[in-house]
C-alpha cells in the first residue's frame, strides 16, 4: 500500500525550573524545530477554581496560608507591576511560581522607582526568601537601611540566620561584610564564622570572611591555636594550611629563623601522622622554596630518615626538588646527585607515582640534559617526549 504521510520524530527539549525543586515539564521539537507541548489529559475544574480562586502556590490557595499577593493588597494599589521581560524567544523558559512573579513585579516597580519606604524594605525581605543569591535585592536593602536609619544589629542577626541556612551563597556574606565595616564591630565575627566552620570546616566563603576580619581589625590574636586545634581535628584540611600560612605571612613572617625552624619541623610532625597528606607537604615548600630548598640545613638528612618508614610520592618529589635546587646552585658531588634525581624520578614513574609516569620520565631527561656534561644541553621538546 501507499506510504502515510511522515509523522515528524520528536524529542524531549527543556526542563524547566521551580523555585522549591527540578520538575520535568515536557516540550517536544519537531524536526523543523518547531515546539510544541506534549498532549495531556484533560485536566478537572478544582473546587479553588470554580469558586473563581485559580490562583495556586503549587497547588494551594495562597489566601489558605495566610498569604496576600501585593498585587491584591490596597496598600500596594498605587503601583504597577514590573513584568520580567525574558525576550520573545527565552532559550529555556522558567516557570516562576505565582507568589515568586508578583513579588518581584513589584519588586521591580519599587526599584525603578527608587522608593525608599518601609513598604519597600519589607518587600525585598519577601525577595530575598524567594532568592537570596539576587544581588540585586541585597544591594537595594542596603541603600534602604541607611535611607531609613534601620537597627543594623537586627539587621546582622536577620544575615546570621540567612548564612547558618544558606552558608554557601556570596551575597549574604557581602551583605555580612558590609554590615560590619558600617557598624565598626567585628566582635560577633570568630565565633560566628567558627560555627559556620564547625560544620563545613573547608568552607571558602567563610574562611574569606574570617580573613577579611582579621586583617581589617587586627584580631591576629590567638588565630594561630585555632588554626593548630583545626588541624588537629583534620591535618588534611587544606583550607587550614592555607590559613597557618596567611597568618603567620602577616605577623611574625617567616625570615626569622626561629620561626622558620618552627614551622618546619611543625609541619614534619604533620607529616609523619598523614605522609601522603599532599596539603602538608605543599606548605613546607611554600615556606622554603623562596628560601632553596636546599639551602635548609639538616632538611634534606630528616627527610632521608623518613624515607624507610614514611615513604610517598610526595616525600620523594621533594627529595627530587631538593637535589635538583642542588644541582642549580653547583653542588660539590653534582653527577653524584644527579643520578640520585634520576633514580628518584624513576622509583615515581614505575612504582611511587605512576599515573604521572610521563611526567616523571620528562623530569629525569630534563634533569639528565641540562646538568650531565656527557648530554648536549638541549630542553626536552615535545617530540622526544614521545
């Protein structure tokens, strides 16, 4: 028999975002691209909407809770609303819900307004528990609170519960930020900012805030047995490293040798609990590369005694570090120490460190060409590598 005429194939296109979670709303793309959306069943009249209530926070009257739209408020009666313009064509639409559009319609009918009012100021609290990553909203409520001379100490406890709740979101930690260089007052911070690390102890954004603190008010006091108790409880911690170092970078500094020999064998004590603790190991390079690695007297013997016992890929890259600082500042026995570089660089390449054994073998026949006298002096090329 005769063909029927070609159905276009379709396929899924979007999702679609609500505010309180992913939901799969289907359209379905012809081959020409057009979009349509998938049939569905009839759908029944619900008893809200034939009583002439259709609007529905997902799937509740919003009256039912106690909630007022502003649109439906006669307070609210003098303005008009700012619909989102999203353009004729949005890539993939997002289906705000009924209380989210009418808030921040009138949200921006308030900003293009600039009406500084307490009407306003509460209205951006009802953005912000919609969405509290719109900076936008934060940066309005802030013009508000100097506008209309508000309490700030109320207004960091409304931050402090906002961040214990959403701990990783940028804004509220700015909004945070500014409130403190307003109110001079950083005497809440530490102990805020510790609860917060208490239960994300690698948080960026607090560990950013704590040092911002630190550094504007001098609280240099006592951060460093905060930071030792941390490591303690988590010597891997990375973000802790990296405050030991901030600290002591902008207090005593590290050309005293009393403290450079304190930190060194500080951080070896780490070490010989976690020897595959990259963290800790990054740290005593940080310290001493400036320096020479192989300048620090005795670091290269303690390191040798480690070896048997707490032997890692990273102990030995340092050996390889040392050596090679060695090599680039004459050493004495330098064809002795070359062939204890290369031998180092291939115990990581075929044993130690073998997912980079590329790298390693680059290493070694770097090493071997510039520093051995039999070896034309020629940089490893991309070619050779092969």
């Amino acid at each position: 028999g005769s063909l029927s005429p070609a159905v276009p194939r379709r396929r899924p296109l979007a999702w679609l975002f609500f505010r309180d979670g992913w939901e799969a709303a289907v359209m379905m793309a012809d081959e020409e691209g057009r979009t349509e959306p998938e049939p569905r069943a009839p759908q029944l009249e619900t008893e809200a909407e034939a009583a002439g209530d259709s609007e529905l926070e997902f799937g509740i009257p919003l009256e039912s809770n106690g909630y007022v739209l502003y649109r439906d408020r006669k307070e609210w009666a003098d303005i008009e609303p700012v619909p989102q313009d999203d353009g004729p064509n949005p890539v993939v639409q997002i289906i705000y819900s009924e209380k989210f559009r009418d808030v921040y319609d009138y949200f921006r009918a308030v900003l293009q307004r600039d009406e500084r009012s307490e009407r306003a100021f509460k209205l951006t609290g009802d953005a912000i528990e919609l969405n509290a990553a719109n900076y936008t909203v934060w940066h309005f409520r802030r013009i508000l609170l100097q506008s209309l001379k508000k309490d700030l100490y109320e207004e960091l406890n409304y931050i402090t519960a906002i961040i214990e709740d959403q701990p990783k979101n940028y804004q509220v930690w700015h909004h945070r930020r500014v409130l403190v260089e307003w109110l001079k007052d950083p005497s809440r911070e530490l102990e805020f900012i510790a609860d917060i690390l208490n239960q994300d102890a690698k948080n960026y954004h607090a560990w950013q805030h704590r040092q911002w603190v630190i550094q504007e008010f001098k609280l240099w006091d006592n951060e460093l047995e905060y930071v030792e108790q941390l490591l303690k409880e988590d010597v891997r911690n990375n973000s802790v490293w990296n405050q030991r170092y901030f600290v002591i970078s902008n207090t005593t500094g590290y050309d005293d040798p009393v403290v450079l020999g304190r930190e060194v064998q500080y951080t070896l004590e780490m070490i010989k609990m976690a020897p595959h603790n990259e963290s800790a190991w990054n740290y005593l390079k940080g310290i001493l590369q400036d320096r020479g690695l192989s300048k620090y007297s005795g670091l290269l013997e303690q390191l040798l005694e480690l070896q048997p016992s707490h032997s890692s890929p990273y102990l030995i890259a340092f050996l390889v570090d040392i050596y090679e600082d060695m090599l680039d500042n004459q050493c004495e026995n330098k064809e002795e120490t070359l062939n204890k570089a290369l031998e180092l660089c291939e115990i990581l390449a075929k044993e130690k460190d073998v997912i980079r054994k590329e790298y390693w073998k680059y290493i070694g026949r770097s090493l071997k060409s510039k520093h051995s006298p039999n070896v034309e002096q020629n940089v490893p090329t991309e070619t050779d590598q092969q």
